[in-house]
C-alpha cells in the first residue's frame, strides 16, 4: 500500500508542474494585439510632431525671472518644430503648449495636485537641465506656451506662438 501512496503523491507532484510550467509559458508566450495608429490625436493647436519631418529647431531658455526667451514665436501651419529647452535657472521650469483657457485649467489642475506635467506638447525641465519634443503645427491662429509649476504661470512666465498660414 505504501507505494502505491508513494506513485500517487509523486503523479500529482509531476502533474501540478506540468500544469504550472504550461501556464508560465502561456503567459511568456502571450502576444498581445498591436494597436496602431496612423496619426497621433489632433488637438486644437497641432498634433505630436513626427522627428524625421523637423523643418524648424526652436531653442527656448527659460528663466527664475520666469520668463521664456524668446516669449514669442512665429511658425507656418503644416511646419514640424523640435523644441529644445534649457532651464538656466534654479527652480524647476516647463514648457506646456496649448490654447489659454486650456492652460489655464490645467494649472489650476496642477497646483491642486491633480494632474502633472507629460505627454505631447510637454516637458518638465530641472534646473539647469535640458529637454525636448517635437510638435505639427496644423491650424492657423495664435496659441501658448506656459509653466505650470505651481507659481509660475501666475507670475506671468508664458509665451505665444503665432502660426500663420
């Protein structure tokens, strides 16, 4: 009786690892669907710029006076612009693109602790760091850059980008 006992427990033993080893390998093996989007999402001002379709390098120094130098831009619609962003300064800055009402909530979003600073048409830049990103112009009109760190964008440290057909 003993070793029928014995081969019973070592079945279920060998079984059990078989199951679990099947398992992992499922979930190792497991290709989740590809999403792909042709475009990134528009948005009132322009859309997340491609980087191999740069036509414009705009450098942006950004200061503790809070203030962006240059504090205006001019682009046409259609242009694909890097920004490259330099904090000079010993606060940290950032750099947000969008129409004013929008900026306007999502500093008050961000000094209440209940959204950051990411995503297209954004960066945070550390003191006396760097940062960059890419964006596409595609409507005429006249939009913002802001600093959204709790503070700034009421000391007044925006810019505008004026972008013309």
């Amino acid at each position: 009786m003993r070793a029928r006992e014995a081969f019973l427990l070592v079945s279920a033993v060998v079984i059990t690892c078989a199951a679990a080893i099947e398992i992992a390998h499922a979930e190792l093996t497991f290709d989740p669907p590809i999403i792909r989007r042709s475009r990134p999402p528009e948005r009132a001002f322009g859309r997340e710029g491609d980087p191999r379709k740069v036509k414009r390098v705009i450098k942006i120094e950004m200061s503790d006076a809070m203030r962006y130098f240059p504090s205006e831009i001019t682009v046409k619609r259609g242009d694909t612009v890097r920004f490259v962003l330099k904090n000079g300064g010993k606060l940290p800055h950032d750099m947000v693109i969008g129409s004013m009402d929008d900026l306007k909530k999502r500093a008050a979003l961000v000094k209440r602790g209940q959204a950051k600073v990411s995503g297209p048409g954004a960066a945070h830049v550390p003191p006396g760091g760097t940062a960059r990103f890419t964006w596409q112009f595609t409507r005429p009109g006249e939009y913002y850059y802001a600093c959204l760190v709790p503070g700034h964008f009421d000391a007044g440290m925006i810019g505008t980008i004026v972008v013309v057909q």
